[in-house]
C-alpha cells in the first residue's frame, strides 16, 4: 500500500505514516540496503517484523532518503547524515517516521485491553485525572504512546515512565497535551500530538 498518511505539525517537521499489506517480497523488491542492514533484516526470526523494518526503508523514501541516508548510534538512537532529526516506530501493520529541525519522538501502538493490567508500571501522576470509562484503553494508550516518544528523543540510560515522565491531563478529542521529562534534577518541557486510526494509537513529542 502507497503512503496512509501524512502529517506536518509545524513548518519544520513531517509525519509519514504506512500501513503494511504488502509482502516481505514487494516491500523488499524496490528497496536498496547497506550490507549491516541487510544483515540485521535477515537475522529477525518474524515476518512482521522484517516487514515493517522495510516499510520503513518506504518511507525514508518518501522523505527523500534511502537506507544509506540512516545510521544508529551506541544507544541504538536513528540519526540522519544530514543532521536532521528521525524518529521510527512500528506496530503488527503500522509503521511512521518522524522528521524535523528539532528533537522528535514517536510511537505507534496497538490499543488492547491489557494496557489497563500493566498501567501501574508506567503512570503515577496520570492516575489523578484517569478515570474508568469507555475511553480507558485509548487514553492509556496515547499515555503510553507520549512516554514512549519521550523515551525515544531524550536518549537517556536510566529514564522511568513512571518515575520520570509526566503527561497532563488531556481529553481524546484535543488530540494534543504536555508532558514533562523530570530527570536528574532538569525538566524538559514538550508538545504531544496524538491520532488514532484502524484501532491504533499514534503518538508523537516534539520539542
């Protein structure tokens, strides 16, 4: 499948989003990779997960980049040659990378159930303002999404979602709020913008 969407939440940074309903075949067909990629592509044992590391090659593509374009540092941290600043995630059928002038982070999950038996382990200030409701998952969802996004852009060893990175309340309809990285005595301040789609939660920091 071509591009699902494509986003641009400021004047310097852009969201591409790919749904993956193609096979590993046709994805891989199109697309040239450095021999360390190709190596890490052959050495995933599931299908879905070499499927999305290509679909992601797409859409450095349709960034104008290639797999030659991208490199990850010690911590396992996307880097762009240009020095632009990526972010990659994906999930079963999704895939996005973010691009911008700033620092980004961005996450895609898959809303289940059980993000609601797992919720302790990651919110702390955010059970203030969560409430039961039919909304619980997704809300819970995108909360997850935002500490993760900020997990991904901040590149710090030790870093807690629970302990160290704080979302504000928000409502589903907004589709934005602000969080907070509260660490070694430094706090960081960043816009979260949020989507969902196809039973799927896209969330994204900028900073």
């Amino acid at each position: 499948m071509p591009l699902y969407k494509s986003l641009n939440p400021n004047s310097q940074t852009s969201v591409k989003i790919w749904k993956i309903t193609e096979s590993l075949e046709a994805l891989k067909a199109p697309v040239t990779l450095k021999p360390e990629s190709e190596e890490r592509l052959n050495g995933m044992k599931s299908e879905i997960h070499q499927r999305g590391f290509l679909s992601v090659r797409h859409l450095l593509r349709a960034f104008g980049y290639t797999d030659l374009d991208l490199y990850y540092d010690a911590l396992g941290k996307p880097h762009l040659k240009d020095g632009r600043q990526i972010s990659i995630t994906h999930s079963f059928t999704f895939s996005a990378v973010i691009v911008s002038d700033s620092i980004v982070g961005i996450d895609i999950e898959m809303q289940r159930e059980k993000i609601t038996r797992i919720a302790r382990k990651f919110i702390d200030f955010e059970a203030d303002y969560l409430k039961s409701g039919v909304d619980l998952v997704n809300r819970l969802t995108v909360i997850w999404g935002a500490k993760e996004s900020l997990y991904k852009l901040a590149e710090t060893p030790g870093l807690s979602f629970k302990n160290n990175c704080l979302v504000l309340p928000f409502t589903m309809k907004n589709d934005t709020t602000t969080a907070w990285i509260d660490f070694n005595n430094h706090k960081s301040k960043y816009e979260i913008r949020f989507l969902e789609f196809e039973g799927f939660t896209c969330a994204y920091a900028l900073s």
